[in-house]
C-alpha cells in the first residue's frame, strides 16, 4: 500500500509492504526500513498520550488509533510550528490556557454532587492531543484565537461548584474568544476522547449573558431592515 506524507511542503510516496494496520506502525517502517530522516512524534501509542496526532487527507487523528488507506495523505497538525516533518511545536496552544485563565481562580468550600462530578468530567479526559485546534476554521483568520481547547478548559473551571470567582474566567474569555466560535463543529467531530467543545462554548456564551455579555457582532447583522 500506499502512502504519501507532506515534508515541508514536499509530498513524498512511500509503499509500505503489508496491509492496512496503524500509521504509527507505518511510519515507524518508513523510518527504519526506508528513510531514517523521517520526524514525527510518539509516545504511548495506546491512543492515551496524544503525541502522535497527525491529519490525514484534511482531518486530525491519532497515527497509533488510525488505520491507514490507500494513497492517504499525512500531514503535520495546522496552525502550529512545523520543527520537521510531521513534528510540531505545542507550545503556543499550551499558553492560551493562559491566555483563558483556564484554572481554578478563587477556590470556595462547596459540597459535590455526583451529578455535577459529572457535568465536567468528559472536559477533564482531554489527552493535550491538539486536535481540535488544528481543526479550528476560526484560527486561518484569527491567529488570536484562543481556540476551543483553551475553552472547553475555562468551561469546566465555570461549571465548577469550587470555583468562587467565575466572573474573571468569564471577562478572559471575551475577546478572540467565544464569540468568534462558529459553533461549526469541526473541534467536537475530532476530538478522540468524545469531548465537545462546540456545547461547551455554548454554555458559556450562556454564562457570559448571565454577567451581562453578548455577542458583539449582533449588532452589525443585517437583517434586512436597514432602509427603516
């Protein structure tokens, strides 16, 4: 079979000698068996770790959980520093966690239900893959984006009964943030873990009414009453 990979803008072809089975496996035979120069990134390869997550054919995946076609094409992850080949720096994505204040920001005593440990649990199996940034249409025309990995995150820290302070979550967010989502869907469809991100900014845009925010580019809509 056949596969092609995306090099710094180069695509080369390489046939590998068996049957469709993971691209990790795939890759780790080109490295050893056709070109050792070949760089991409790898750790658990039990679909835990995230490392490893590359797109194929336009869409992002895990190489150690996707079986590989004929002619797929293997890309590095978008909207990050390519270092070589199909590794990328993740550095930037790590600092919009920062940029969303995506921690607990005053902690109060709060007694828990088991169905508000539940509310947020999905939030917190994020495996830091990057996945559902590189597939975020926003970022190609706002690289200030803080994205929806940074967003689901400061989602699960305003569902939080521990959370005292939920305002100053909710002011970071604003700007280059929830509402320059297009609620497109794209970060839910990749995520590995089953998370969706596409509600959960959702329900913050709900919070963030609460505080007295909406969306400020309601008002420059046309619906079609401007001669009135």
């Amino acid at each position: 079979m056949n596969i092609k990979i995306n090099r710094q803008g180069s695509i080369e072809s390489f046939d590998i000698p068996f049957q469709s089975t993971t691209l990790l496996k795939a890759l780790f035979y080109i490295k050893q068996q056709e070109d050792n120069s070949l760089t991409f990134s790898s750790n658990c390869r039990s679909g835990v770790c995230g490392t490893c997550a590359v797109r194929v054919n336009g869409k992002e995946v895990l190489a150690c959980s996707y079986n590989y076609q004929e002619g797929d094409l293997v890309e590095p992850l978008a909207y990050h520093e390519v270092q070589r080949d199909l590794k990328v720096n993740k550095q930037k994505v790590r600092e919009t966690l920062k940029n969303s204040k995506a921690w607990l920001q005053s902690s109060q005593q709060a007694e828990i239900t088991q169905e508000q440990v539940e509310l947020t649990q999905k939030q917190t199996d994020c495996i830091l893959c990057d996945s559902c940034y590189s597939s975020c249409p926003v970022l190609e025309l706002n690289p200030n984006f803080i994205g929806p990995f940074a967003l689901t995150r400061a989602y699960r820290y305003t569902a939080d009964p521990r959370e005292g302070n939920i305002q100053s979550i909710v002011d970071t967010i604003q700007t280059n943030g929830i509402w320059d989502c297009t609620l497109c869907g794209n970060c839910t469809e990749v995520c590995p873990q089953g998370i969706d991100p596409k509600m959960d900014i959702t329900m913050l845009r709900g919070t963030s009414s609460q505080f007295g925010y909406n969306d400020p580019n309601f008002q420059a809509m046309d619906f079609g009453f401007g001669g009135f």
